[in-house]
C-alpha cells in the first residue's frame, strides 16, 4: 500500500499568489479523474503545480515499511503520484506559438 495522503494541485500566478485549485484526501482504492465544477480561466505565466503530501511513519498503518526508501516506480510499493492537466484553448489562437514554453529573444 502506498503512504500517500493527501494530493491537489495549486495555480501560482505571474505575481506569486497561490490558488488552491483541487485538494482530495487520497484513497489507494479510489484513484477517478477530477474536473473542475466550472472552467478555469488561467492567465498567461500561470504555473500549475500537482502536490502530494506523505506519511512514510511508523504511524500510517497503510506503509509496509517505514524503514525503506521510496523511489518512483511502477509498483504499488513504489512512488506512482502523477498529476495531469487539461488544457482548452480557443480554436483560432495560433497554437504552434502557445505551448511554447521559453520563446527564443
């Protein structure tokens, strides 16, 4: 079993305020998709985060082994948290130009 508590994902903007966007109590039986009730509209130089939190103790019942390290893995005794993001552009915005992460000066 995983020790995976908690996972969400944040919206940090251009001038650094931080917009909780998705915060679950994580349950290694129930993994679903999540959608927001209402579109999001994010900004230009938005950064999107997916956050896990953790409980690797002795106290989590869930955690096989709270001696070994944990690394990424395939397995269900490895780490597997993964966070994905849809994203919907308008139909006529050039999109060539709009995934491009660090346009050259």
């Amino acid at each position: 079993m995983d020790a995976q508590e908690d996972q969400g994902s944040r919206a940090i903007g251009a001038d650094h305020t931080s917009e909780t966007l998705l915060r679950v109590n994580y349950g290694f039986f129930w993994q679903p998709s999540y959608r927001l009730a209402e579109p999001r509209l994010v900004k230009a130089g938005t950064e999107l985060r997916a956050i896990a939190w953790y409980d690797n103790s002795r106290n989590n019942k869930h955690n096989p082994d709270p001696d070994s390290a944990v690394s990424w893995g395939d397995q269900t005794y490895n780490e597997m948290m993964v966070g994905f993001f849809d994203v919907a552009v308008p139909a006529d915005i050039d999109k060539q130009h709009f995934f491009i992460r660090n346009p050259a000066p």
